[in-house]
C-alpha cells in the first residue's frame, strides 16, 4: 500500500502560462510533501451545461503545454479524452487517459483508450453502481491493457445533487484496479446554477479526509490560483493556498490508516 | 394537441429481414388504429453493459435499410448518433436523430445533429432534473435548429433502479419541445443482471397509462415479435402481439384528456 | 373494479364551523359527480416540521364534529392517530383510522389500531419500498382486522424532495388492500421551507391523472377554500373552487381505464 | 474537541445475564483502550418489520438491569422511548433517552423527553436532509432541555438502501449539538431481508473511519459477542470480539484529526 498520490491542476487549460504557473506552484508542493503528483488539465470541456459556457484552449494547443510540463516538471499528466478519434494523438504526450463520467459506458471510446496502452482513468458515472464498473473495466483490460485507474466522483442523489457512497470505494476496489477518489467534482451540484454546475469547496476536505480513511490510492483535486474566477467548476476548486494544507492532513491519515493495514496483515 | 405519435422498433436492427418483417407488423397496426408511427432501431450499440454484449449491424449496413422501410411503408424512421462524425451520414437516410440519455450533454454531438436540419430528439439522461433540459434543448436551437424532441426515460434511484418523476413531463414541455415518454427504457435496471440490464416489461403499460393521462406528444416503445431472444433490452421490450391492445388502451385516455384540456382552454 | 373514492377535506381541523362548511361543499361536489366521499381532518398535527407549527383542535373537541359531519352529510369520516391509547376512543366516531406514514412501522399503534374493527389505512413511509408495505399490512390483518387500506404518498427521492414511482401502485396492490393515492402530500416538499414543508399544488392533479390511468381504488385529496392561509399544508391543497374540474376529470380517466380492464377480463 | 466517545452494546436487552456479560466485556475494552463508554441496549424494538420479530424483554424487565449495570461498571447508560408517556419512568434510570429515526418528527414524544431533563439523543431520519435537524433540536432546546446529541444513521437511497452523506456530518453540527455516527444502522438494508431488515457489516469499519476523518464526537456501534444468532440486527453489529481493534484504529484517527484542528486553530 503505497502512500497517497495527488492529481492535481486547473479544470481546464486556460493558456500556456497559466498552466506552466500552475505546475510550477504545484510540484513545488509535491516537493515539499513529498508525494506523486500528477499534473491534470483538460484541453476541452466538451459536455458544459450550456452551449456559451467556456471549454478550454483545444487539443493542439494543449499537447505541446502537456508535453512542456512533463519536461520541466518531471511530472506525469492526465488529460480527459472525449472521442474515440481523440486516443491516439492525446496518448502521443500524455500519461494518463481520463474517461469522463458521462462517457464510461462507451465501448469504442474505452477500446481506443484501451489501443494506446496509456493508463486509463475512468471516472464512474453518476448513473451507475460501484459493482458495475467491473464491467467498465472489462472493457479496457478485455483490450488488452491492464493499466487502469478507477474513479468515484460521486452518484446522483434526487435532483442537482450528488452524494458520495464511501462503501463504493472497497467496492470498486474489487476490480483490482486502484481507487482515486475525485475530492472537488463530487462536491458539484450538477446544473445546480441553473446555465452552469454549482458546488461547494467547503466539502472538499470533508469528502477528502472520510475517502483517504477509508482507503484510497490517490485523490483527484482540482486547483486554481483565483477559483471564483474560474472559466469552469469554479464553486468546486481548491484555492492553490490551501491545498499544501489540505494535502499533509489527508498524508497524515493515510500514513495512519495504511500503518494499521500493514500491521494487521503482517 | 394532436393524438399521440408512437416511435417503435426493436432495440437493435438485427438484419434487413428481420426489420421488414418488423416495419410490416407495425405499419400495420398503425393503419388500423390511426396513429402516426415512427419506425425505430438502433444500427450501434454503443454503451453495452458489457464488452461482448451484440451491438447490431452497424451503420453502412442499417442506413439502406432504413431508406427500404420509408419507402415500403411510407412511415418516418429514427435512430440514435453516438458521434459528431456520423449525423450527417445518418442524416441523409433518417428523418430524427436520437441523441442517446449518456449523451445529451456532449455539446459537439448536439451541434453536428443540429447542423443536419433533422429533427433532433434528445433522451434526458438518467441523471438530469427535468429543467435541466433547457440548456440542453438551447444547444440544439442555439445551433440554428428548432426541431427538437425532448423524452423522458427515467432518473436514476439508487443503485441499478430508475424512477419516473411524471412532474417532470410537464417541466419539460417548459421548452417548448414537444415530449416523447419512453415506456420501455423507463423499466429497465441498469446493470440490473450483472453482466446486463434487466428490466420488467410488466411496466410499459402502468407508465405508459400514466404518461398518456398527464399528457405527451408521443410515445416510444420498443417492441419484438420474440424479446426473450432479442439481443438486447429484450426484459423490457414490448411483444409484437400485445402492441396493439396496449396502444389502444393508450389512445383512449390520450382522446380523454386531450378533449377536456380543449374544452377547458376554448 | 368500483369507481375511485374520494377521501377529502381540509388538512387540520380548523373549527367546527369551517369544518361543518367544507363539508357541506364537497358533500354537494360528492352528491353532482356521483362518487364516494370520505371526509377527511387531522385534529393534531403531531410531526410539523417546527415546534410552533399550529397543530390543530385537538381530540376531544373534534370527535363531536367528526360525529355532527356524518350525521348531518352521511359520509364515512377518516382522521390520523399517532399512539396507541387513542386509537380506542377515535373508533368510537370515524370509520377510518389513518396511521401516519412516519408511523407505518409502529407495531404497537397498527395492532391497536387493528383491535378497533374499524377500516385501518397506512400510508406508505417514505423510506419504504412499496413491496416492503405486505409486512406493514400483514401486522393489522394478522391482528384479526382485514380491513386495510394502503396510501401511497410519495418516497423520498434526495433531499426535500418526494417522488412518486407509479409502478408501486400494483406493487402495492399484491398486499390484496385497495390502494389510495394521496396526490396532495406526494407533491411536498418536506422541509423545503426552513421551518415548514413547501409544496407544489400544481402538480396535484398530474400526479393524479397518472394514478388513476395506472388504476387506483381512491383518491386522497386535501382541499380548502383558502389553502394560502390554511395553518398546515397550505402550499399542496386543492383549492374548493378547483375540486369539481380536478375530480370530473379524474372520473373520466377512471371509467376509460376501468372499461377496458372488465373488457379484457370478460 | 474532546477525544470520541463510544456507545455500544447488543441492538436490545435479551436477558439480565446477557446484558451483564456485554457490559463486562465492554467496559474492559473501554477501560484498557481509554475511551468514555455508554452502553446501548433497547427494551422494545416497537418498529420491526414483521409482527413476528422478537422485541426485547420490555419496560419494566429492563429498568433495573440499566441500573444495576449503571452501578457495577460506572458507566451511563441509553436506550430508546418509542411513546411520550414512557419517558418520565425510562429518565429515573437512564441518562440519555434516544428519539427513534422515523418518530423524530414527533413533537409529543421530544417534550416528553426533553421535560425528564436527560440528555436527549436524536437519530436524524432517513428521509430528511441534515440541515432539517435544527428544527429537531429546537424542539428539545425549545423545551427547556439544552443536553441533546444528533445522530447520523443514513438516508433512503432508492429502495431497501441507505446512504451515508458525509457532508451531514458537518452539517448537522451546525445546530451546535454534538454529532454522534451510528455505524452498524447506517449499513443496514431495510427490509432487505423479505421479512427483515438486512445489512452488511463488512461496511461498518468503512463508514466509521471515514466518520471519525471528517469529525464527530462519538460513535455509536452495536455489538454481540454472536451476531449472527442475534434477535435483531444480526447483519450489522459487530463481533465482541473485533470491537477493541476496531475502535483502537478510530482513536488513532480520530487523534490525527483533532490535533491539527487545534493546531490550526490555536
């Protein structure tokens, strides 16, 4: 049981700059803390509420930033993939492929993230229980790449709300695959803001500190210098001053939680 | 208020035989009871449960046959896109395009039907409030297209189990798209089997019943001449033999409530 | 399969004088439209949401009226219980004792209610699957009273928020007891207004109309000549002057479905 | 931020020698592992979900065992009032008297409680939302009592399932009453057994760690030293003979938690 690794970065890309800036103070904090990082960004927030909400810079622009951060920083980045036509030139510069939410059930999708031979991350859907994401799973490791990581970020609970099922997370386990736990989409109150997501950052290291004491092998945390100007997910992010904070408690409960794991199978 | 449309097929287009043999039951029907019917199958599978789950024809081989069924029986036909890239081939042979319920949020697939000048009819996913359909509906009339349909097909309810909210039939006649209810997905469980989703056609009739009585446009109901065979959705699927009891149960009730809404609004 | 009945009236009792005049208005609604009318008050509202919500009359002085109402309109009367000891003295004057739906699993409450011989209605809680309401009977019938009635009143779908599954209506109807759906505290709010419930009446006679095409033995519907300044409840009851349309129309929808249910049993 | 307090003990009192052997048994954990024990039994179980299902030895069987137990071990003591008037002679002997989750909406009963001037333990019910338990409170603190304690045992989630919303951990907090987690309710499956309740407690360690990482001041944990004969709850207590390192794992947590929550706010 290896320590917690944080995902970690803006929603989406918003420049080269910003996104370098971000990185920067990022692995800096990895540092510091002495966990591994990876850096995540979208290229393309290609399901947003509304049809004028703002979707990030574009895959072109986005690969070369991927592939300087990664030289620079000496740091692996995840990036969503929204096509099957998309997997193979994201998979030219980045680490990690993430299957979004909504999209975890499609097939050629999952296949051609699967055909790279890149990690795959996929995020459960709101839809769907623990137990059905063996099949999800099935579908990248039936392709022939066992590299995947799954993701709770949370289940539709009535209406513009979602609730997290910590049972979901030894659940999901049972795939074999490791577990990453999505800390600031599962606080989204989906089309809670009538044309955009609202949420609640307020509840990031309250979802955080229960999914790391359960267990988990990472989180997923996104960051932003200002969130509240945000282009997107705003309401969700964790400001960049808060986040070494954050981090070195979730540290300390999971040194505690897998101390005790590894005594009792001892 | 017009007399209810009925959108109906089976699941999956299974081979050119047996969709004839399919579209000449139905059309049949369809004559003897005065309904507008809209012939329905899916050319693609896209989101099976589970990888070896049959997906259908595919798209080359379902779209001549769809043009054979407009022209033979003279009834519209529609069947569900599941990337940009495809509407405007399907486009040519198909009167609507069905954006799949996982799907209704994937702005680029929303704008490339859009862009066809088809009518667009777009399953609310499982995990929308009703009103959440207007930034949806506005992707589609923000593109320059007004033929939308919107349908409900259930919110997910806990784990493995969808429930139909009928306040929301009303909410979403707020956009000004006409409503289609869709009885026979509306009963399925997701991922209820295991390695696929169950369901329990005992119900399309209950909902159905129900959905006419507040009120829709239409109906979609899939149907087979053998569903315990069919390749998939068959727990849900309506049998052939019992389309035209139940239809005419339907019209009863539509007639009944479409009237005294007349009445009350002359 | 008898036409549906209609257990009506103000949410609490007020007064003798508003209750003996909101039975004389839905008596003479009864009388014109030809359906069964049960008159319906709380004399304590036991569970408001807040502890200075007004709770009604109280017990002893609304049995007189209760008394006065059936004697002087001739309708069976039906009110709540909420413990054991009253259930003696309220059999003394109403037909119809109703167990509250936080209550429906209160052993000792349903065998008292059970032990007065008179009719024993149960909401369904809204924590309860409608299957889960055979043991719920099966206290009162195995107490030696088969007459049962079950409510459906919504489940609870997130927070603050109901849903009604039209599918539990047979579900519950394989207990063998006639169900009643209550299309007034289905479409609540609970707790939705920080120290009250809210509401939607507007809804009222959707849900309705899809209860009575799914098929029901009754409706439970409360009204009021003035629901904005009713004490309790005010923001679901049907307003008196609305009662006659909603009722006619619900009849309607009753004797089409009903026909062709004796039809196909012929 | 006081270390966490544990309640525990069997679901109810089977017998005066059984519950002295619990006691036992607990109080040497609680005194070797250090941490302020409650001891937990119910004399009725007045809401099972079948007529048949066993309720415990009563009332009057049970008050001298709560004190002899009281005496011998120092420890206090909790059990549940189900009907206002059993609260006056429950007080003599108990110090905290719980609300049932599905009557704590009943205001008779929380005078009644709140008037004995013990304190009163609150379990929040499945289908309210966190923020509605500060009406709940005021019920009691509105009656003269300030001694109350909220409890977390789940919410409706679909049918026969209930979920933990870590988030109403910090929420229920706000009513400035102490939080106390109910780990072997949460993971129960009501009525999940046909003719009882199911539950799975694989969970309960999950749920508890996950509770004591996000913040509250005790839980509450059913135990046996044979849970699977037992007459009720069966599926969710925990073995006697897990309990000590269960807890020692939430003490050491819990330690983590709350020293740099002083840190941070020192």
């Amino acid at each position: 049981d290896a320590p917690i690794a944080i995902l970690a970065g803006p929603c989406q890309m918003e420049s080269r700059a910003h996104a370098l800036e971000m990185a920067a103070g990022l692995s800096e904090i990895a540092q510091k803390l002495g966990f591994g990082l990876v850096y995540k960004s979208s290229f393309d927030k290609a399901n947003r509420t509304s049809l004028t909400g703002r979707r990030g810079i574009g895959l072109e622009a986005a690969l070369p930033v991927f592939a300087e951060i990664r030289e620079k920083y000496g740091v692996p980045v995840v990036t969503d993939v929204h096509e099957a036509g998309q997997c193979a030139a994201v998979a030219e510069v980045v680490d990690v492929l993430q299957i979004p939410a909504f999209l975890c059930r499609q097939t050629d999708l999952l296949i051609a993230a699967a055909k790279t031979g890149r990690v795959v991350k996929i995020k459960k859907g709101q839809f769907l229980a623990p137990w059905d994401m063996k099949n999800v799973v099935a579908k990248v490791t039936g392709s022939g790449n066992p590299n995947v990581l799954v993701t709770e970020r949370g289940s539709s609970f009535g209406y513009n709300t979602l609730v997290v099922d910590m049972r979901g997370l030894p659940q999901m386990a049972e795939t074999g695959a490791p577990v990453i736990f999505d800390a600031t989409h599962a606080v989204q109150q989906p089309g809670g803001q009538g044309t955009s997501s609202g949420g609640d950052r307020r509840f990031v290291p309250v979802l955080a500190r229960a999914a790391v004491a359960v267990g988990v092998a990472g989180l997923f945390i996104e960051t932003h210098q200002d969130p509240d100007r945000a282009p997107s997910d705003g309401p969700n992010m964790v400001a960049l001053k808060d986040f070494e904070g954050l981090v070195s408690e979730l540290q300390a409960i999971d040194q505690v939680v897998k101390q005790r794991k590894s005594a009792s199978q001892a």
